[in-house]
C-alpha cells in the first residue's frame, strides 16, 4: 500500500501474496467464453475469477513472496506457513496515524495487485518475462 502525499510517493506497507488454485470463469464483468470444459487451469476470454474476502485472507493460501520467481512466473515449493499466532501474520499492516484524513491531507491511496502467471512469463518466446504488471 502506497500513498501520494506532497508530492510523494511512499510505501506504507506490504503483504505476503495469496497462492492462486483455481480460475472460475465467471461472467462477472461481461460474457465469459470458458475454455477447457470450464476447469481451472485456465481463464477463458471475457471471463472473470472473483473471490470473497474471506477466501482471499485465508492463511492456507498466503505465503511470502520469496517463495515465487515472477521472472520464470514459478512458485518454488510449497509454501511455509508462519508460526505465528498472531491474526496479522501475512497481511498488510498500515500504521492508523497514516490513513488519518488529518494528518494526511489530499493524500490519494494506492493499493497494488499483481499476478505472476508461468504462460504470461513464457509467452512469446519469453517476450513478457519482465513485463507481467498491469494496472487500471
């Protein structure tokens, strides 16, 4: 999480990642055209994969970032879970002074998703192996 302030852009905090299992194919954002017989493996054209926060925050699919090489787009094991018994473990920790409209006057917030994906990296001859962020 980010914020621009004065003319500043500053880190505000970081999460592990959530390990991906399962592409729905929905037709959340306009009509889907689901490929392989609607499975997992794959995201069909105009499709969507919309998940709760719920199973988004769900431990057993959190994991640190080291654990991924988004150059290659691989997870390099399984992932370790913390041992900590703490509810924040793995979340995105912000300090509330920083959100504080007060104290942060026409700060505009940032918040970044990105999916590493092995064919996107090997795509193209390997065309996008250093290119697999996006934003809207």
């Amino acid at each position: 999480m980010y914020h621009l302030k004065g003319g500043r852009f500053e880190q505000l905090g970081q999460s592990w990642l959530k390990h991906g299992f399962c592409a729905l194919q929905q037709n959340v954002c306009q009509s889907c055209s689901p490929v392989c017989g609607g499975c997992c493996a794959q995201l069909g054209v105009g499709c969507s994969d919309p998940y709760s926060a719920s199973r988004n925050g769900q431990f057993s699919n959190m994991g640190p970032k080291s654990e991924i090489n988004p150059h290659e787009g691989t997870n390099l094991g399984v992932h370790a879970l913390s041992t900590s018994d703490t509810m924040l473990r793995g979340r995105l920790p912000v300090r509330k002074d920083e959100l504080d409209p007060a104290l942060n006057v026409g700060a505009i917030y940032y918040v970044e998703g990105h999916y590493v994906a092995q064919d996107d990296a090997q795509f193209g001859d390997r065309a996008n192996d250093n290119n697999n962020a996006s934003y809207r």
